[in-house]
C-alpha cells in the first residue's frame, strides 16, 4: 500500500521515535503493542492521504523559470486559486501538504493551538476547493 521500501522504513521510524519521545514523557501503556499498531496505522493513513492529495496539487515544486510548454492549464488555475487565499489560511496548508509537517509541526511553527491549526486547514481546504472549482474524480 506504501510503495516503495524506504517510505516503509520511514514511517517505521517514525513510530519508534515517537514511542521513545512518550517514553521519555512519562507515559506508559498497557498495552505497547497496539498503541504501536494504531501509531504506525495512523502514520501510513497520514502518509497515503498526503501522496493523494499531492499528486491533486501539483505545488511541491514550482518551477524554476516558467516553462510554458509544461505548465498546464490545471497547474494556472490551482496557482491562481492558493494565491487568492488569505496567507493566514494558504500558509498552513501549503506547511503541512507540500512541506510535509505534521499538524502539531505546523502548529508550533505558527505558534498557534492545534485546533486552531486543524481549524485552519479545513477552512483553507474549503476555501481552495472554492476558488479552483469541482474536483475531476
């Protein structure tokens, strides 16, 4: 489901760190193994929406010189709708689907809540499915 090999072991290690971060929290568990599993289950989901959604926009890489032959239509339009969002709202949203921070990454970078930032991104979501129009699925 996650492709390729090294995006596995990524993940991997990024249960084990966080397993190792709790631990030095103080917390304990009952049972390590599930909350292992359903860490690890929640990276990979996490993991496979982001790789959804940025294959749906294409931002991560702008290109350097405009290129017009490979710059479609589609790639304008979406340009055009991030830039008509309120920064307040586009840099969260470009934080954590381009850059690849999590949402209390992005939270602490803007020194904001979590809900605030969850609040945010869904707002930003919306408000970009506004501007670009009906998504083609």
């Amino acid at each position: 489901m996650l492709g390729d090999n090294g995006q596995a072991q990524e993940l991997t290690q990024e249960t084990f760190l966080r397993a190792y971060q709790a631990l030095l929290r103080g917390e304990s568990w009952t049972n390590p193994r599930a909350w292992l599993y359903r860490t690890a289950s929640r990276l990979a989901i996490d993991a496979y929406r982001r790789r959804r959604l940025l294959r749906w926009l294409p931002l991560s890489s702008p290109p350097a010189a405009p290129d017009f032959a490979s710059v479609t239509l589609d790639q304008i339009a979406l340009r055009n709708a991030l830039a008509s969002l309120p920064f307040k709202y586009r840099q969260p949203l470009v934080l954590y689907t381009c850059e690849g921070y999590s949402v209390a990454e992005v939270a602490d970078l803007l020194e904001i809540s979590v809900s605030a930032c969850k609040m945010r991104l869904s707002r930003a979501r919306k408000m970009l499915r506004q501007a670009y129009g009906p998504e083609d699925e």
